[in-house]
C-alpha cells in the first residue's frame, strides 16, 4: 500500500465559509489555512498512479461549489475526511492535518481508533 500526502491551500473569509481563494486572502480579510490530505492505496496498472492528485484539488474545488462553513477545527477535519471518502471510496483516508497558523496544526489521523494530534510551536527566548 503506497501512501500520497497532497497539500490544498483554502481560506476562511470573515462570514466563515470555506474558499480557495489563499492569494486573496489578506484582501477579503479571511485567515489562510492548509489542509494536507494523505490517501493510500494501490497503483493503479493502467495509469501508473496511486491517484491522480490534480483529482484531489478537482474534489475540493467542487466540494467548495456549496456553501462550506465549518464551526470549528474538528468539524473542517471531519468534512474534509467525508468528502475524500465519498470521491475516493477505493482509498484509505489516512491522515488530514489543518495547518491552522505557522504555530498551531491539529491532524485526525484515521483507523480502528481515530485520533486527534494537536501540535503547537512555542518560542522561547532566554536572556543572561
């Protein structure tokens, strides 16, 4: 089983609905976020590919047709995870990380048991 990770830039304007619009963000007064999408699963013997991963940008660009407005975190991760599984049905959704800031991503890590990793970065400055 090969693993593919895909990076998809989105942004969350000031009513709080999902675009992909991140090069305009700073100008609608939204918030950029990432989301990285790891899907595994076999090649495919005709295409050579795991997954074409221009048809993951396609999924999320037709997903975001409808008015998306996720209320927090957990609830990005869990649409994100649900529109993976209904186009990719033949795939494993292993891993989705919403990088949230530079310091702040959180990760639903999919199986029997999924789990939740919250990571965050701390600077620390000393002085003598």
């Amino acid at each position: 089983m090969i693993h593919l990770t895909r990076g998809i830039d989105l942004v969350v304007d000031a009513d709080g609905r999902l675009q992909q619009s991140p090069a305009q963000a700073a100008a609608l007064g939204a918030r950029p976020l990432s989301l990285w999408v790891t899907l595994a699963g076999g090649v495919d013997r005709h295409s050579g590919l795991v997954v074409n991963v221009s048809d993951i940008s396609r999924t999320f660009e037709a997903a975001l047709a409808e008015d998306v407005r996720p209320g927090d975190t957990w609830e990005l991760l869990c649409w994100a995870r649900n529109v993976l599984q209904e186009h990719f049905g033949d795939f494993q959704v292993v891993r989705i990380k919403a990088v949230l800031s530079d310091m702040v991503s959180v990760s639903l890590i999919n199986g029997a048991k999924p789990m939740v990793h919250i990571t965050t970065k701390y600077e620390i400055a000393a002085s003598h």
